[in-house]
C-alpha cells in the first residue's frame, strides 16, 4: 500500500447497518432477555404480553456471605523466607506461603426482584420484540398491548409504559437461587397518580438488604389494592417508575415515593420527556463510533436468533459490534461492567459475578478508548480509586510494602485480596494493579490531558515496585518474587514461580509510565525498570510464560498472560522488536485453547492482530461465532453451547474488529493490520488514536480511504503492509490518506 493526501478508492455503502435487534417471539429463558441499563440499574425485559416479567438489577447488588469482612493474609513477615526458598531452588515453596483460609468467594451479585404485569390472557396476534441501541428501549408488542422499557441515564430510574386494558402489577423475588432465608416484606398503598408498590428482601443473617419501589401511574382507568401488588383497568396507559437500593436498617419509602413522583411533577407526557433527558446522554455516547461491513441488506433484517444461525455473516459481526458497544456502555457507570455486565436473573451467579481482573474485566473494558467510550473508563477510573485504601493494605499485609496492590477478584465494595488458593494463589499476583490502569493511561493519551487520580495511583504502583523488587538473581538483574501468571504454571514447579512474563512487563510499563506522569521521580524509576530482566525465549522458539532459567512451559491454557507485553501493551510489537514479535507469535501458535472459554479466544485475537496475524484473528472469531457464544439477546456465554451467562465476548468482540482495523500509540498508526476475511469491506467511522486524532476508515480489496481529524500538531509514524513513513498532523486540519493494493 501507498499513502497520499488525495481522496480514497473506497465508497461508503448505501444502505445503513441496524443499530438494534429484535424476534418475533417472547423471551423463554432470561437469558434471552432484551437489556437495558444506565450503569447503575439495569433491566432484563422479556416482553411476554399476558405474563410480561422485568427483572431489575443494580450494581450494587451483592450478597453477604461472610466475605464482606475479610481481610488479605498478613504475611509480609514471611515473605524474606519464601523469597530464599523459591531463590534456591524449592519451586513449590510458595503453596505453603498462606494462612490457611479456605478459597473464599466474593459476595455474590444477584438480581433484586421482577417487575411482573399479568394481562387477561388474550390470544397472541402481530407480535415483535425489539431493542433500539440508539435510545437504550427494549419493546414489545401485539394486537392491544405494548410495553416500552427504558434505564434513564439521566433520572437513575427505570420507565415502563405498558398499553393494555387489564393490567395486574406486582413487585416478585421469586427468581432462581434466591435463597430461602430471605426476609421478604411487601407494600402496596394507593397515590394520587395511581399506586405504590414496595419490596424488601432482608439478607439471611444480615442487617442489610435490598429495597425496590416502584411508582404506578395509571392514565386514568381504576387503580385497585390486590395484595401483594394492584389491579389497573381501563387505563389508557400505565407508566412503571422502579428504583432499587442495597442499606442498612430500614429504607424510607415515603421519601423514594417522593423523589419517583417528583419526576412526573408537571409532565404533560412523562415518558417521552423522560426519554428525551435520557437520549442526550445515551444515544451521543451510542452513536459516537460505528461499524459498517456493507451486509446484506435481506441478512441484516434479520432477527438476532437468525442472524446467530448464520455465523459467516456480515450483518452478524455488525449486529455484535453494535450490540457490544451498547451493552457495554450500558453496564457502566457506577462501577465497570462485572463477569454478567450489569444483569442477571439467578441468584446463583457464576464465580460470583464478580470484577474478575486477571483478564475477564481487562479484555471487557479493552475498546474504551478507542471505540469512544469515556463513561466505560470514567467508571473503571471511579472503581480503582474506591478501591485505593484496600489496596494498599494488600501491599502492606501480603508484601510488607508502600503503595498497591490490585486484588484479583473483587465484589466492587471490597478491593482486599481475599480470593486464592494453593491451585490459584492469586494473593501473589502483583500485576494486576497496571492492568487496571493501563485503559485510564490510553485514555489520557486520547485526550492529551492526565487525569490526575491517574497519575496518583501510577505513582503508588511505582512505589510498590522500589519496595517489593528488592532481590536479584546470578545475573545481577532485579528477580519478581514470588510471581505469577494468571492462572497457570510452570509444568515443573508450583503456582507460585520467578520472573512471570507479566509480572516483567506489567512492572517494567508501570514504572515507565509513572515515570512520564512523575518526571521529579522519573530517574528512580526508570533506573528501576532498567534493572529488569529481559524476557526468555524457550527452546521451542516461543516467548517464554517464566523468564527464570529452568522453568517450562504450560501451552494448554486459556489465559495469554504471558504475552501481556504484545497486549494491551506495546512493549513488544513487530516494529521496534521484531525478534521478540516472533518469538511472542511463536508462543501464540503454541497456544491451546484448554476448556475453550470466550475470553480465551477473544484474548487470542487481540494478540494476532498486535503481530499482523489475519488468519488467527479470523480464526478466534469463527470459534466464537459459530460456538453458540450469544444468546438471542446478543449478551454472551463464558462457554460454547450457551453455558454460564458471561459479557466477556460480547464486550470484547468491538475491540477485536477495531484492533484488526486500526492501531495507535502516542507517536504511530496502524493501518488494516490484521484485517479477517470475513471483512473485506467496510467502514470504521468516530475510532479515537492515541496520539488524539479521531479517524474515519474505509477499505475494500482494492484499497482504503482514511481520514484524521487531529486534535494536536503532532508527527506520527504510518505503518501499512507498504511500510513506514511520517506523518504530519495539524490541529484543527483534516488530513485525508489514500491507500491502494492495486
């Protein structure tokens, strides 16, 4: 390919991509459920006329079960000794470096109750479901009734409008896995605008619990107490406010009824002047970036479940970009998405529908940046710094260290590292903190400004390294001990090793990194990061998982920890290090796929398309798409076959397009590094680089047109499958680039 400043090959495509999906029947299972979510509340609509069930959610919707008072282990005063032995040679020393707690789960997310309006049973005619990404509203309707449900970014409430003339409502936590000690109390009076509703489920031995009330205002009709809920005939409409909230003691109805009735206050139509608040905040975050793949147009008028039973489609990678950027800025705001995004419907969640950080949150939250989504990283950015004080406690029981240290499993209210065990001693791992960070520093380098919550926690995961990396080896470099990489080991030795790749990269980048946000501290630092070893390439020519000597390779495993310094870094890349990008694509064919997890395959991908690996990003992408990975409602699965409701595909398929398409740093572009033969035409419009230009893309066989819009006055590096070359931005001046293959 040639790059020059004239007009492109490529022409746009004429017939626009959906941005939505629907089916022509109910939802069966909840996990088929539409979504809809603010990133505090969220909601699963089935859109079943007669029986019709909302199941609401909220972020901090956890479970006491004896973990909210854990602690980490206070080991530090054993850490000296553990560090000889693993130094001389006893490879399993580290199993015994414990308290001997039992593994401990985090406090399980679980759903708060479902909204449940019961019709008269009439005959099903004419029905459509549907979910419009543009306005956050999942819909259903039939011959004499439809319902309309949204999560108002705006107001923190969910709205339901319902048209139907026999309506019962009821407020019912009868969901699977609830547990059987709950204490469930119910309320229910009359209001002027109609009626209301109240439950409250009292944790088993707990004084906290979780409250939902919900507002019903009839458009006149009869409104009537029918214990637990009400009765509303001949309305014209019914209008549902729900909020929920996890307290202590008792909540004040009264004063949730207020705030709920404040918002209908002078509403001369209430749900579409709630919409409206709502829209300027969700739909310019939805519409920010696009995906279009010049589909078939018959294909993507399709319903989702169809468009699943043909995974070679066009119009299916479309739907699933579009669906996983709204799902994902959906399930963010108080908190980043968890293992389940914002929603469920069991009790029982899976891993405890955690924020797993070894790789499930960081593989979610990949595309943050450059797909435009600052609220994912506001809300990422607001959970670490929550999370800071427990933190650092981690630091100072486990390590004996200043600064921090980043639990591996976190509930979103705790952020001590409380869950590991002899098979995944996740209290040694000491990367994780950099992981979290490193989306908030791509952030910052979108927007050419530093956050300064950012810059302070660089600087305490910097000072983390000055304390911890304290020993070194017969070769004079610095030695990470204990180490680990999340979550396998060495095939000749324990869990917990020397010198794991990641924990290399992960301390080399963060005190660089602090380094460049710090420069009165930037020598320290640096001289620190230099001491390091380099990584080991293994006899298999493959980057090696441990760079200590002696240590073997696990290839059968899920995780890709190793290759950390590929993605999300840019530490090894085939540009300024070639030697070690094969070995590190060596160690990426070498790779099994073990128990086949979707975020095994997803992670593989973001690594092919750093090495310019078409054919394993096409690959990864056909195992996941002809898996059975995503339910009707285009949310995912952890497993093939629809096992374990899991976001991880589902967010992460939107960076996997991206990163095959286009590629940044602070100081160079990739242009259509990796593009799948699945894509061979398209446009990519809104996409954010790092060096602060947005970019709009489109290519076809015979070439590509792109155009920056830069926000600085910058020199950048182009790199095409023709080469290198500078290039120059101006602020404020559209720069247009023309790439042929022909």
């Amino acid at each position: 390919m040639t790059a020059a400043s004239v007009h492109g090959t490529a022409e746009a495509p004429g017939v626009p991509p959906v941005h939505g999906t629907w089916e022509p029947a109910p939802a069966g299972r909840w996990e088929d459920a539409f979504l809809t979510g603010n990133g505090h509340h969220g909601a699963l609509v089935s859109g079943t006329p007669n029986d019709d069930r909302v199941i609401v959610t909220h972020h901090t919707l956890v479970r006491p079960n004896g973990t909210e008072h854990a602690r980490p282990p206070r080991l530090a005063a054993e850490l000296p000794a553990l560090q000889d032995r693993l130094l001389a040679g006893d490879h399993r020393a580290a199993e015994r470096f414990t308290d001997g707690r039992p593994l401990q789960w985090v406090q399980p997310f679980h759903p708060a109750f479902q909204v449940r309006l019961r019709g008269p049973g009439a005959e099903v005619r004419g029905y459509r479901r549907a979910v419009d990404f543009t306005t956050g509203e999942a819909t259903a309707a039939c011959a004499g009734w439809s319902s309309r449900v949204f999560v108002s970014r705006a107001d923190d409430v969910i709205v339901q409008e319902v048209e139907a003339t026999d309506l019962a409502v009821c407020l019912d936590h009868r969901l699977p896995g609830a547990p059987a000690g709950l204490g469930v109390g119910h309320g229910a009076f009359l209001t002027p605008e109609g009626a209301l509703l109240s439950l409250r489920a009292r944790y088993p031995d707990s004084d906290r619990a979780c409250t939902g009330v919900t507002l019903v205002a009839a458009s006149g009709g009869t409104t009537e107490l029918v214990p637990p809920g009400v009765r509303v005939t001949g309305a014209r409409s019914v209008l549902l406010l729900t909020r929920v909230r996890r307290h202590t003691g008792d909540l004040d109805v009264v004063a949730e009824s207020r705030e709920l009735r404040d918002l209908l206050d002078g509403a001369e139509r209430p749900y579409a002047e709630l919409l409206d608040r709502h829209l300027a905040r969700h739909r310019t975050a939805y519409l920010r970036v696009t995906l279009d793949l010049e589909a078939d147009p018959a294909e993507r008028a399709l319903p989702g479940s169809e468009l699943l039973r043909r995974p070679a489609g066009a119009a299916l990678l479309e739907r699933l970009f579009a669906a996983g950027r709204y799902h994902l800025l959906s399930s963010s705001g108080l908190c980043p998405p968890r293992l389940t995004g914002l929603w469920t419907g069991d009790w029982d969640t899976a891993w405890s529908g955690a924020f797993t950080n070894d790789a499930n949150l960081n593989l979610q939250t990949a595309s943050a940046a450059a797909a435009a989504l600052p609220e994912v990283t506001e809300a990422l950015a607001a959970l670490v710094d929550r999370q800071l004080p427990d933190w650092r406690e981690n630091a100072r029981s486990l390590f004996g260290a200043r600064g921090v240290v980043a639990p591996a499993h976190s509930d979103g209210e705790s952020g001590y590292a409380c869950h590991f065990s002899r098979e995944y001693p996740l209290h040694l791992w000491t990367a994780g903190a950099d992981w979290l960070v490193k989306p908030l520093v791509d952030h910052d380098e979108v927007r050419g400004a530093r956050d300064p919550r950012t810059a302070a926690v660089l600087a305490e995961i910097a000072v983390f390294y000055e304390d911890f990396l304290t020993r070194t080896g017969p070769d004079g470099h610095l030695v990470v001990v204990p180490s680990y990489s999340p979550e396998n080991r060495p095939a000749n030795a324990g869990w917990g090793a020397l010198d794991a790749a990641m924990d290399l990269s992960a301390a080399r980048h963060a005190l660089l990194t602090a380094a460049r946000y710090h420069p009165e501290r930037a020598e320290a630092w640096r001289a620190l990061a230099g001491r390091l070893p380099p990584q080991r390439v293994n006899a298999d020519g493959a980057l090696a998982e441990w760079a200590w000597p002696g240590l073997a390779d696990t290839y059968d495993h899920r995780h890709l920890s190793h290759l950390y310094g590929v993605w999300p870094l840019d530490e090894i890349n085939p540009y300024d290090t070639p030697d070690l990008a094969a070995a590190a694509h060596r160690a990426l064919e070498l790779r099994g796929a073990e128990n086949h997890s979707a975020h095994g395959h997803l992670h593989h991908a973001l690594i092919a398309a750093r090495l310019r690996d078409a054919g394993r990003v096409a690959h990864a992408l056909r195992e996941v798409l002809a898996g059975g990975y995503f339910h009707d409602s285009l949310m995912s699965a952890h497993y093939p076959g629809r096992d374990v409701y899991n976001a991880d595909a589902a967010h992460t398929l939107p960076a996997v397009l991206i990163e095959a398409l286009v590629q940044s740093t602070p100081d160079r572009l990739v242009l259509l590094p990796a593009v799948p033969d699945t894509c061979p035409r398209g446009e990519l419009r809104g996409v954010r680089t790092r060096f602060g230009a947005r970019l709009d893309l489109a290519w076809n066989p015979d070439g590509a047109r792109a155009v920056l819009r830069p926000g600085r006055t910058l020199r950048v590096e182009l790199r095409t499958s023709a080469g290198a070359e500078p290039l120059d931005l101006v602020a404020g001046e559209d720069r247009v680039l023309t790439l042929r293959t022909r």
